[in-house]
C-alpha cells in the first residue's frame, strides 16, 4: 500500500501559551484518534510533528497512524516560519518516497501549516524554495489561529489559506472534526487509487477561506518572561489586547490596550526554542492592565525588575538575590508614577 504522508507543522511560539497550545494538543490528539477510527486512514495515513519558535524541529518524524503518539508540544520565543519550512523540506527529502521507473512512491504529502503570528525571522528564501521545488509536489493548507497572522506570506505559500477563530463554545470542536475529515477524504481517495484535491465544505460560522490577503491588525498581545526568585524556575506572562471604541462629540475612535491573561510555569527548554536573535523589543508597563502572583512560589507579584533588565517575582519590599544575574537587589514601596517604565517583551 502506498503511503499518504501527513506532515502538521505547529507554531509553538509564546503567543501560544496556555489556552491556545492545550487545545492544539488536544486536538491533535481528537485528529488521531479519528483516524484509527477509518480503514482507509489506518491503511494509508503516516503522520509526523514538525514544531517551530524561535528555531524548527521535527518533534515526531513520519509514522503510520496506528503507532503514532502524539508529543508534548514546546513553547518558545519567536515565530520563525523560515526555519519550519526549510525543516518541512528536509523531511519530505528524507521520508518520502519518490516514483522512479522501477516502483510508485508515495502519495502527494498533506502538510497543515498552523500559525497564530507573523514570522520574526527572514522567510523569503525558504519560500522560493519551497514555490521552485517542493509546491507542485504536496498538498499545504495554511492555517491562521486568529486574524494576526501575516496572509501576505501564507498567501504567497498556497491558495489554500484558512482563518479560524475561536469564538463560541464547540469553535474548536467543529474545526478540529473539519480537520479530521479533510485527511479522512484524501485517505479514502488514494484507498480508491485517485489523487483528490479537494477540501470538505467549511463551517464558515467557524472558519473562512482567504482569498485576499487580510490588513494586518496591531500585534495581538503582550508576552514577558520572568524567573521565581525562590525556586529560579521560570514562568511567562501574557497580556491580550482589547480594543474599545471611544466616543465623544468630535470625535470617535478605537483605543486598544492589553489586558493580563495569565501567569504560566515554563519548561527550562523554553530558551533553546527561543530565538537567540531576537530584537531588542520593549513595552512600557502603563500600557498592560494588571500583575499576576508567580505561578511557582506564589509571591504577590512576578512583575519586579532587576537592574539587569530581568523580571522576577517577590512578595514585598525587602532585598532578594536576582535569579537571572545573582546579585543583590532592594525593592522599596511600590511608586505611585504613572508613567510607566520600559521592559523588555518577547516576540511572540
């Protein structure tokens, strides 16, 4: 039987954390298990993790469904789609198999692109690659967790550009059962001997189809990284923005802000997925609505910053030793300026 190759390619970078990241893994897992449920698919269908941050790896090389386990998924600083394809690239290279004159290979690839942001690296050369070389010879279907993701580039990837927002209660339910067919199709078609092309009918009350490049909004949230000053484990935050309309007599507009989120533990792994070229990027704290307790140790707040730029958590005032530069700092009464100050935040 010739194989059908499944490759899902998953943005694992921080705007991902918490909420997001989990219902990915869940429905990777829901998509599985769908899977084995179908004998066209359980015939056909090998599936592999290709994850990308600040860096790409594939996190589970190409297997058959039936021995297939879905991983815990990383989380890390950076969104560089450049580095996932030229990793997507390498593996079709490596797994799949060519026809040559002696024997069919397998079935024309399934890649499912899932990003929730811009790319932070230079994605350009990795894309004409892939158009050259490897476009006519897969089957990509983007899609776009929320309206920020760039659809200029996904565009420029494939025709195939979907928006899913998750709005109601069973969204993501729907989109995952909507993933789970799409794959359960093209397995019965190259069951039947048939290249199919096709996708299944959407559920535009749930997801669209792009057919023009999208404006691009303001950046979606806020992600700043800290260290438990007790424990020295790290955690993330995240802020959400919100947009209000204000109006007056003059005039009306939309004012945006970012609101907190949540606080997260993170994996010390998050910096080895995390882009190590990353701009020197800041925010100013008047512009994010409230501070979160540490997650490890449960101090007031994990939103202290140490002389060396790093955020940390503490309890009060006092002086603690900086988990990140190991020297003694004072923290006095919290000040009443409302101006804010700088801190340095992630890409996202």
């Amino acid at each position: 039987m010739r194989r059908l190759p499944v490759f899902f390619v998953l943005d694992c970078s921080e705007s991902m954390v918490g909420e997001n990241l989990k219902n990915m893994e869940d429905g990777l897992q829901s998509v599985i298990r769908t899977l084995r449920t179908d004998p066209h698919a359980l015939e056909s269908v090998y599936v592999s993790i290709i994850a990308f941050a600040g860096i790409a790896k594939t996190i589970a090389p190409l297997v058959e469904v039936v021995s297939f386990y879905s991983p815990k998924l990383p989380l890390g600083g950076g969104t560089s789609l450049g580095a996932a394809l030229d990793t997507l690239m390498a593996e079709i290279d490596k797994s799949v198999v060519r026809t040559t004159s002696d024997m069919k290979g397998d079935w024309k690839p399934i890649v499912y692109l899932f990003t929730d942001g811009r790319p932070t690296d230079n994605p350009t050369p990795a894309l004409d690659r892939w158009n050259a070389k490897y476009a006519s010879k897969a089957n990509l279907i983007a899609v776009s967790l929320g309206k920020d993701a760039d659809f200029s580039i996904l565009k420029k990837l494939t025709e195939n550009v979907i928006v899913f927002e998750d709005t109601n209660d069973g969204d993501f339910k729907k989109f995952v059962t909507w993933i789970s067919a799409s794959v359960v199709a093209q397995s019965k078609s190259v069951g039947e001997n048939r290249e199919n092309q096709g996708l299944p009918v959407f559920d535009e009350s749930v997801m669209q189809l792009v057919k023009e490049p999208i404006a691009l909004a303001d950046e979606a949230c806020v992600t700043l990284v800290g260290r438990c000053h007790k424990t020295r484990k790290p955690y993330i935050i995240k802020y959400d923005r919100e947009v209000k309309p204000v109006t007056t007599r003059d005039f009306k507009l939309n004012v945006s802000s970012y609101h907190l989120a949540g606080c997260y533990p993170l994996e010390e792994e998050y910096f080895a997925w995390s882009d190590n070229k990353a701009a020197n990027l800041k925010v100013n704290t008047s512009a994010l609505m409230g501070s979160p307790g540490c997650p490890h140790c449960g101090n007031l707040t994990a939103f202290a910053v140490c002389g060396c730029g790093k955020l940390l958590c503490v309890n009060g005032p006092g002086a603690i030793t900086c988990p990140w530069c190991e020297t003694s700092v004072s923290f006095g009464p919290e000040s009443c300026d409302d101006g804010g100050f700088d801190v340095a935040r992630g890409r996202g």
